[in-house]
C-alpha cells in the first residue's frame, strides 16, 4: 500500500504519519511500506513479466500439444466430447482449440509486455504518461495469464495419449532414429569412433535399400569382421530412455510441493512509536 501524499513524503499526515499508514494497511489487508513507490513501479514491471510468463510456460505445452495431435503424428490429444473442436467445414477435424486459445492469448500477451519497460521510466515524483500504461496493460495480463492456466488446466486434466501411435512412429523411419542407441552398445567393444562408422554405414545403406536399421545393422558388421561383437538382441527403443521415468517424476515432484504464494502478505510491521 501506498499512502504517501502528492509528493512522496507523507508530509501532509503529519509525525504520525507512519502509524496512520499502518493502521490503514492493517485495515485494509495490504502490507505498507517504508519507502513511497509513486515512480518505483519496478514491482508492478515485475508482476506483468510474471503474468506474460505464465503465459508463455503454458504455450509451450500448447504448441506441443499441437504438433503432436497433427494426422501424421497422432499421438497426444486434448480431451474429447462430442463437437469439441469440430470444424464448421470439415467434419472429420477435432481442432486442439484449448492449445490454440492458449498460443493465441499468449501472442497478445507477449506483445503487450513490450511496454512494461515503460513502466519503470516513470520521473521524478509523478509519473506523466508512463503510470497510464499500466492502466491499460497490466490487468489485461493479468486477465490473459488466468484465462491461460485455465485452458491449461482443461488439456492437462483430459490429455489423451495413444502410446501405440508413439511406439509405431519409431519405425517410420526403418529404426533409424535407435542409431545412437545401436553405436553407444557398440562402443564398449570396439571403440566410439568404430561403432560410429559402422552404424553410420549401416544407417546409409538401410535408408537408400528401404530396409530397416536392425536388418542391414548384421549384414554390415559380417562385412568388417565385427558381427561376434553385435548384441543379442538389438537394442531396443524401450531399453534406450535413460532417465526419462526419474526425470519426470522429479519434474511433477517439484511442481507439486513450491510453496503456494500468499496473495496478501498479512505480516505488517509494528508501528513506529
């Protein structure tokens, strides 16, 4: 809270003037401070990047919602009822529109905060255009920054993975996407620069042959002498995710346990005698 007078100095509430501050905040709810913030508009610059990345953290899930839901991916969707996302044209489409209201309101948002540095120039003991902005601008973010964690949390709550489609669209290229896979099992015996240029061989020949990396990966080794140092079997693409099971786990455990923020801060400081 700010009660500080024309200019600043709260010199128009007299020797009292911090008490009377105090009990207004009291009052009020709000916290006081000792210093007047009238062209210190650093905090309220700072809540409107806040709101415009919230945004933005939730247009990256948008998008990828977005790019994974295409017909040729086809492997995460948002939640499905009847005519959600239907097209007016086409009947068969079922658009992601929660991600495209998300990306949409966090352009806008993105564009508004151009001007937050604006805020901050703010001379002097009044602001003279600069405080208007804020007016326009920071309720708006505000605004767009919950309409965009609600939509995030409608994606979220129904998201529809086809794990299937995903272990299928590992083979789209012939298993070439497991070539690393392939030449890290390899390196142990014969060093990474060998397996490299093995795989790498065997990669080639299948993608120009349109056979599969496993079918050609043998043919290859026999060529170089090196078939007795092949694994039995293969890797595979369910042995080759690493941390990914931890790295999650520990994503959705930091997430779940930040402290939630007070909206008001009610520890107000005592009174100057």
């Amino acid at each position: 809270m700010s009660l500080f007078g024309a200019g600043g100095t709260a010199a128009a509430l007299g020797p009292r003037s911090s008490q009377v501050r105090a009990a207004m905040a009291e009052l009020l709810g709000l916290h006081h401070t000792d210093v007047p913030w009238h062209v210190d508009r650093d905090g309220i610059a700072e809540f409107g990047w806040l709101c415009t990345t919230v945004t933005a953290t939730c247009a990256k899930l948008a998008r990828n919602v977005v790019d994974l839901s295409r017909t040729e991916v086809g492997e995460v969707f948002e939640p499905f009822a009847s005519h959600r996302g239907a097209s007016s044209t086409m009947p068969q489409k079922v658009n992601p529109i929660s991600s495209e209201v998300v990306i949409g309101l966090t352009g806008t948002a993105g564009a508004l905060a151009s001007s937050l540095a604006r805020l901050q120039e703010a001379g002097h003991e009044r602001a003279a255009g600069e405080w208007q902005i804020e007016w326009q601008v920071v309720p708006q973010l505000a605004v767009l920054a919950g309409t965009t964690l609600s939509e995030t949390l409608v994606i979220v709550e129904g998201m529809r993975v086809d794990a299937g489609r995903m272990r299928a669209n590992l083979e789209q290229d012939g298993g070439l996407v497991m070539a690393e896979a392939q030449m890290i099992s390899l390196a142990a015996a014969m060093g990474r620069e060998h397996a490299h240029d093995l795989v790498y061989e065997a990669a080639a020949r299948a993608r120009t042959s349109g056979r599969t990396l496993t079918e050609v990966l043998p043919e290859v080794a026999d060529e170089t002498g090196k078939r007795d140092l092949l694994p039995e079997p293969l890797v595979a693409a369910a042995d080759y995710v690493g941390e990914a099971a931890r790295i999650a786990d520990a994503a959705v455990r930091g997430w779940s346990t930040v402290p939630a923020l007070p909206l008001v801060d009610t520890a107000l400081p005592e009174p100057a005698a």
